[in-house]
C-alpha cells in the first residue's frame, strides 16, 4: 500500500466542518430528561468533529490513525422505538501512516435502542454505535468495512449549527476557483490496492448559475506516484489530465449548504459535492466508479478576484520552458491500451498576440518530447495560428487551425500551465501536460 501522509486532507465547510468542535462530557440530567418523542429531531441534521482515534487493519497490517474529519448529515430519522431506521451520509478523514478518507452516500441504518440515549445501528458496511451526551452533543463510534479494510474509529461529535441563506450557487458561484495544494489530496482504489493521488494546479470556473444548474470548467491534472514509495519527488509519476469545459451541470441541495453536482453528458462518471464555506471558499468532492475501484479527491477552491492588470497579451509574449510534465497516448491500434508519458523538454513561444473582451489570436512555436519506453512524442511547431478565448480568470482555450486544442492556465506572471489535446501522426490521441516558467 502506498503511504500518503503528507495529503493533510482537511474538509472544512459552514455546514458541516466549521460549526464547532468536539468533545462533551456525559451529563445524568440530559440523559434523564431525554424522551422517545425527541430522538428524531436530536439525530436530524449534520454532525461534526475534527478529532478522534481509529485502528484499520489492511494488508494484515494494524495502523493506528488519527481522525482528522468526521461529518455525518442523518435524515429520514425515524429511531424513537426500540427498532426504526435513518439515512446517513458520512465523510471521515483519517490520516497517519496511511491515508484513507471514508465516504458512504446515502445509507440506509437500522437501529436498535440500547438505552434512553442511545442506540446501535446495522449499514450495509459495518455497526455504529451512537449515544447522546449533551445537548447537541454525542459519542459516534463503530467497526466498518471500506474496500476490504477493516476500520474502527471513536469520536465526540457535536452538532452543526445552522447556515446563512446567503450561501447558495445562485448567490456566490459563478466565477473562477483556484485550489489550496497544501490541503488538497485524494485517492486510487484499484485491484485490492490504495495508492496516493495528488491534484495539480486545478483551476474550477462557473458560470450562468441558477439555484438548480450551473456550467462548469476544469482544467488542471492529477498525478499518482508510481512507485511503490509512493514519493512524489522522483518524477515517476503517472498524470491524469483532468479537463472537462462548459459542461452543464444540475445542482440539487442535498442539505444545508451541501449540493450535489452532476454532469449526465460526463462519460467518466463524475460526481462531485460542493460543501459552501463561504462567498469566497468551497470545497469540491469528486469521486470516479471504475470497475475495478474508485477515484476520489478533495479540492478546497478560493475565488479569483479580477486584476485590473490582467494583460494577457504582455504576460505570454514571451519564451516559456517546461519545468515538469507528463502525459497519456492512446494507440490507434488498441484504444484500451494507454501509455504513460514523461516530460523530456519542452519550449513554447508566443508571438503576435492580440487578445481583448476575452477573444484573441496569436502565433505559437513549439519544440518538445515527451517519452516512454514504448513511444516517443515528438512536438515541432513553428509560427502554427492559434484563437483565444477566455474560459475563466486566467484561463484560456487556444484552438489551431487543424483544430487541436490548448488550455493555457495562467498561474503567475512568470509561471503557466499548457494542457493539449491533440493527434499526433495523424492518428493517436495524446493528452500532454506541461507546467512551464517564462525563460525571457
């Protein structure tokens, strides 16, 4: 298994991470005036902690890890007999020698009432047990199962308060987001193995949303270690560009300030969760089904704010040399058949570029290679026509005249990142990353 602690993976969000910590101790009088008319209204609604113990045992390897995020949203709550059910989303994050973050979507519970507080409860992937404390206060612990790894966890959690009305789409989403690295991260489950993923300069746009759609663009790239180390620093890492524009998306509020994204045109099977912080920060859980397994990754987004100074034309008139990158080709022979591609080198040169009200044109000269032990690509462009078009702050769609396409992500005035689609020999399909530093 690979080991990714350093993915400090904090989901922070108003309704369900930023409203109170944890702790509580048990109080007789609660307990004593806790009835079976007000159990349903006390388990309804989003719980929270950001502390807590767990033990997994994976790989017949025990690891004691420490629960940085437990968020739990009940509903449907019918559980003041002895025997009744509930709903429950839950997220929880743990972290330590491994990292595994535990999402369950929409679970049906079956409890039974042990005492006046406090009840167990049978999920399609283990027990809970759950006992009330305090008001708004409890004790959430249970022995689960997650992709064949055994978990127990224990935890005091407190619930969330309530959110401002302010906090929907409608209100804040459009524009561009830029994620937060240091508190990104995410995973691969695939063939019995976990492995660490890490998001790379992803950059989020909205734009013409209502309180139940919204289009949605992304650009950006995923790396995953190849390595059994799981050591990002080496270089030997597999990319997965992650691009998806103007897609239309329908939101549905799946509670409080928690909505549900979903793209029905998306082929890879995204779904995401917009958990709304505030006008200014959100938080994006993406999840891939695969057939063998599933890709998730947790992105905390800030807003871009407009600069009054975003001359694109000055910022890339210049040479830009590659610093990292990487790619994918698919074969035209066998399009199940990918190849992982590295960096090698790559020049890019922008000239005669003209560009206002979000539209342009341009020249470009590329030299570069890209390899793998398989295949090598080879990029040689010169004074190739290109048309801009802005996508978002800093974010731009170049499109050739042989209709290849390039998104151009601007992260600084001296560093960007080029993602390209395009045919190479007229026939394979290539993916190529490269994040490149202005050299004049």
């Amino acid at each position: 298994m690979t080991r990714s602690a350093y993915l400090a993976f904090l989901l922070v969000c108003t309704c369900v991470f930023m409203s109170g910590g944890c702790g509580g101790s048990s109080s007789s009088s609660f307990v004593d005036d806790y009835t079976t008319e007000n159990a349903n209204a006390s388990w309804t609604g989003a719980w929270v902690a950001s502390s807590g113990s767990a033990t997994v045992r994976a790989e017949s390897s025990d690891y004691s890890l420490t629960i940085r995020n437990i968020a739990a949203v009940f509903d449907s709550c019918d559980v003041e007999d002895e025997q009744g059910t509930a709903h429950m989303t839950a997220l929880i994050i743990l972290d330590g020698a491994l990292y595994l973050p535990v999402f369950f979507e929409n679970l049906t519970l079956s409890t039974d009432r042990t005492g006046a507080a406090s009840w167990t409860a049978q999920t399609p992937h283990g027990t809970l047990s759950i006992t009330m404390t305090d008001e708004g206060k409890a004790q959430f612990s249970g022995a689960i199962t997650y992709f064949d790894y055994e978990c127990e966890f224990s935890a005091s959690v407190s619930k969330a308060e309530g959110i401002s009305s302010a906090l929907k789409p409608e209100n804040m989403l459009d524009g561009t987001w830029k994620y937060n690295e240091a508190r990104a991260g995410g995973y691969r489950y695939a063939n019995g193995e976990m492995a660490a993923l890490l998001p790379r300069y992803i950059t989020v746009c909205f734009n013409d949303t209502d309180a139940s759609s919204t289009v949605a663009t992304t650009a950006g790239y995923i790396e995953m270690p190849v390595l059994e180390s799981g050591d990002a620093g080496t270089g030997n890492n597999m990319f997965m560009q992650f691009i998806d524009t103007e897609s239309s998306c329908r939101l549905d509020n799946f509670y409080g300030s928690i909505y549900k994204m979903s793209n029905a045109s998306n082929r890879a099977g995204i779904s995401s969760l917009i958990f709304i912080q505030s006008e200014t920060q959100i938080y994006m859980l993406m999840s891939w089904l695969q057939p063998d397994g599933q890709i998730c990754i947790l992105l905390p987004l800030t807003k871009v704010q407009e600069s009054q100074d975003n001359n694109i034309a000055e910022v890339l008139s210049r040479k830009w040399s590659a610093t990292r990158g990487g790619g994918v080709m698919t074969p035209s022979a066998d399009t199940s058949m990918r190849v992982n591609l590295q960096l090698v080198s790559c020049d890019m040169t922008f000239s005669e570029v003209q560009a206002s009200n979000g539209r342009g044109t341009a020249k470009i000269d590329v030299t570069g290679t890209f390899s793998s032990p398989a295949r090598t690509v080879n990029l040689n462009y010169e004074g190739l026509a290109i048309t801009l078009e802005e996508l978002g702050i800093n974010l731009w769609r170049a499109v050739t005249e042989k209709g290849s396409q390039f998104y151009v992500s601007m992260l600084s005035e001296s560093e960007a990142m080029v993602i390209a689609d395009i045919v190479y020999d007229g026939a394979e399909q290539c993916l190529l990353t490269a994040v490149l530093s202005a050299s004049e």
